[in-house]
C-alpha cells in the first residue's frame, strides 16, 4: 500500500517536472504533429542549402562475379550517404525533445540525384523509395539504398589466368553540377567489414577517391571506389596451365617414336588436334580484345606452330628413312650430316658439338658396330656389311676425325635428323614454357 502510493507520487512528479518543462512523451500524436510541422511548406525539389556536402561510404557486402570476356564488374553493396537538411531539424523546439528520429522517404524530401557513372546494366539516378531515409534531430539525414551494381571494367589479360584486374565504380552528381552537390569521401571510405569473399576473386585492396568530371562544360563532382581484385589461380594452374604444358611435351616425344612403328603421323596429327581444341577452350574465357595480348594465348599458339612443324619433319624423316625413290646421298647432305648434324646431337657417341669428350679410335670402331646393328632392323645384311667396310677403310686412311667425311645412309640420316629435331623440339618447348611461366609468375 505504502509502497503503491510512494510510487504514484514519484509518477505524479516526474509527470508534473515534464509537462512544465514542455517535455511531452514519445507518441504518434507528437510524430505527427513534428512531421506536419517539419513538412508543411517543405518542397522536395528545393534542395537544403546553396551548396550541399554529402558523404558517401561504399559499403560492400560481396563480389559477385568480374566477367573478363564482357569487362563486367558485378558487386551487392549498400551506398551510405548523409547530409544535412537544416529544414528538417527540430532540436530547438522542446516540445519534440523526446522524438530522436524520423523517417521518411524520396518521395516527401529532396535526395541528391547521384548515378553510377560506369554502369552496365541502367543509367538512372539512384533511387529507392523502399530504403527510408532516418532524419535526427540536428535535420542530419542517412540514406542507405543498396543494390547490385554492374559497372564497365577494362580487364587486361596479359597475363591470364594470374592476373591481377582494377575495377572500379564512379558514382556522380546528375543535373547539379559540383557547385550545388559537392560528393565527398565518408571515413572510412569503402566499409568492408560485411564483405564476403568470391571463390575466384581474392579482393586484395579497395579505396576511394574524390575527382571531378565535365560535362557539356560544367563540373560535376564524383567519386571513384576503386577494387583490386586478383584470381585466385589453382583452379586455372590445374585446368588450364598444367595439361597444356603435359601436351607440349607430347610434341617433344614424336621424334623419339621409332620410324618402323607407323604410328608417328597418327601421333603427331593427334597432338596438334588436341592442341587445337584446347585453344578453342581457352579463347572461350579469354575476351576477344586485342588491346593487350595475351601471354598464354601466345604460348598456345607458338606451341601450335611447333606441333604443326612436327608433323611436316615427321613426314620429311619418314620419307627419307624409307627412300622409295632409292636415289644416292647427295654429297652436301653426307657433308651436312657429318659437320653439323652428327655432332650438334652427338649420334652414337661422335665428338659432341662442344667439342669435350672426343672419343678414342677403338671406340670408335665399336660404335660403328653398334649404328649398324640399328640399320639391320629394315636393311638387308649385306649391304650393311659393304658399309661397314667402307667406314672402316675411309676411317683408317686417316685418324684426323676432323677431315674424315663418312658416308651416311638414307636411314641413318633419317634417324640423326629425329635426334636433332628432338634436341631442337625440346629446347624450344622448354625455352618458350620457361619464358611463358617466369613472365606469367614475376606479375603474380
Ligand atoms: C515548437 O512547435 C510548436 C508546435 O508545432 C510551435 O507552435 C512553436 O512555435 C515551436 N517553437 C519554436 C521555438 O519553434
Ligand atoms: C545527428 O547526427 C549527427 C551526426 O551523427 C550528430 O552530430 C548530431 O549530434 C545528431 N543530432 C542529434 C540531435 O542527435
Ligand atoms: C577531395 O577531398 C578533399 C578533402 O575533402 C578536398 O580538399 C579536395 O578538394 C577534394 N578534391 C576534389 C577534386 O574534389
């Protein structure tokens, strides 16, 4: 009992020091008596002051895909911008102390007419009259409009597919030029404590900058919220990068296909053919610009160009391995052979190109043996054995191995070449891949 009338009488006093104090309780009588007071005589279309400030925070919530064939940069995210609407304040009125906000939309009060510059997807002024705007009582005014924003991004694919691109989004003031909307960064500039990451892009560093653009000779403000977004490689190194370099080493191993086998056309037409149809994959995802070439791009076609290289020695040394027309060496062939053919892949234990490791004479006998062995595979014997003998003969008259010329058959020639075309094949493949990656991997 005692304690009831206690607590009416504080009631009764705490109503009694408000009401002189002109103190009113929240209600929506009193909501709606500020909100008649505040918009009566309001015009949206007038903006708050000569020159209004407003900042801008770019609040990102995700990337959603950057798509380097189209150059589109697609993000979900929420633009907050405030400004000051001195019309719409009510602290110096005690009557409304106790109401903190007010909501409203653009429908009721004027919003900045701001656009995203470089959108892909629609060229109008942000707006939503959904997101309601919160005024406090100083007339300070937070918007929030959020959306999905599909801008241009000019992708540089040099160095596809560990490439590194820079996106941005460039909101500007439409209609007022930057002496009526001055657009100014909000700190922090890009919020990215909601950001969740994208399985291909790792979103290494985003910022914001406040420029001016002209248009028909008036100065509008902007802001650019530039992204840096790297690829996130694995899924390229296993998919792309690994089996092209695994089929570049295919084209190596024709040469090592011995000729009898009849399976080497079939082998090399089948590397070049795998190789075509994954250029065609690959161009899939690269864009069709020609502003920048890509360094992958470049590697497939040079490989290409191997591969088809291949096929046409392989049909050179097939042809003279099995000589149909049974004509005679030509004596600059023979010379060619010996000179330079013989030594640059070091056929059969001969003096190597480098010139070390000169081999003895009675080593030398054995080797010949040995070459010959080889040739008996499809020669008849015989004929082997008066090459033989004239080896040894031309080989005994003089020991100075520099002068000696000896006398190579259609099929050891064959078979030099594809131990030089393998040296070769294999020097280039190995060089063109080198410069590829160490290119590709001094960027990432
Ligand atoms: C406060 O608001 C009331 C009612 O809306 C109005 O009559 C009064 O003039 C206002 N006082 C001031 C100081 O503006
Ligand atoms: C309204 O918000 C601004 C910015 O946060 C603040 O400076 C001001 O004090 C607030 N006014 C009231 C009455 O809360
Ligand atoms: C960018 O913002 C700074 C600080 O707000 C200001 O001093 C500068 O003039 C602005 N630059 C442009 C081009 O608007």
């Amino acid at each position: 009992m005692i304690v009831s009338i206690i607590y009416g009488a504080i009631s009764f006093l705490v109503l009694a020091t408000s009401f002189v104090a002109g103190d009113e309780p929240y209600s929506t009588n009193l909501e709606m008596k500020l909100r008649n007071y505040l918009f009566t005589n309001y015009d949206p279309l007038q903006r708050p002051s000569k020159t209004v400030g407003t900042h801008v925070t770019l609040n990102l919530l995700t990337v959603n895909s950057l798509d380097i064939k189209e150059e589109k940069l697609s993000i979900s995210g929420y633009i907050y911008i405030h400004w000051e609407d001195l019309r719409l304040s009510w602290n110096g009125n005690t009557t409304y102390q106790n109401i903190r906000f007010l909501f409203s939309n653009e429908n009721y009060m004027w919003r900045p007419a701001v656009i995203v510059e470089n959108s892909v997807s629609d060229m109008s002024v942000i707006s939503d009259e959904n997101t309601l705007m919160r005024i406090n009582g100083s007339g300070f005014v937070v918007w929030t409009p959020g959306g999905i924003y599909e801008t241009n991004c000019a992708c540089d694919v040099t160095y596809y597919p560990l490439d590194t691109q820079i996106c941005s989004i460039v909101l500007s003031t439409w209609a007022y030029t930057s002496d009526e909307i001055l657009l100014q960064l909000g700190s922090p500039a890009v919020q990215t404590s909601k950001y969740s990451e994208n399985g291909e892009w790792e979103l290494m560093s985003v910022f914001g900058q406040n420029t001016s653009t002209t248009r028909e000779s008036k100065s509008f403000s902007r802001l650019m919220f530039t992204l840096i977004l790297r690829r996130r490689p694995l899924f390229h190194i296993l998919n792309t990068i690994l089996p092209v370099v695994i089929m570049a080493t295919l084209i190596v191993m024709v040469f090592k296909l011995p000729p009898e086998s009849g399976e080497r056309i079939g082998m090399s037409l089948t590397a070049v053919l795998t190789y075509a149809v994954y250029l065609t994959l690959i161009s899939d995802n690269i864009p069709r610009t020609s502003l920048s070439a890509c360094i992958l791009s470049t590697y497939l076609a040079i490989i290409l160009c191997l591969s088809a290289l291949a096929v046409i020695l392989t049909i050179i040394v097939l042809d003279l391995y099995f000589n149909i027309e049974g004509d005679d060496v030509p004596a600059w062939l023979n010379r060619f052979t010996h000179h330079v053919m013989v030594r640059f892949s070091c056929w059969k234990g001969t003096t190597c190109y480098n010139g070390r490791n000169r081999v003895t004479p009675t080593n030398k006998k054995q080797v010949l043996l040995s070459s010959n062995a080889v040739l008996n595979l499809g020669d008849s014997q015989i004929a082997d054995q008066e090459l033989e003998k004239k080896r040894k003969l031309s080989f005994d008259k003089t020991t100075d191995d520099e002068n000696t010329v000896l006398e190579y058959s259609w099929k050891e020639i064959a078979l030099i070449m594809d131990k030089c075309f393998l040296y070769i094949f294999l020097f280039l493949v190995l060089l063109a891949t080198l410069i590829t990656f160490v290119n590709l991997g001094c960027n990432y």
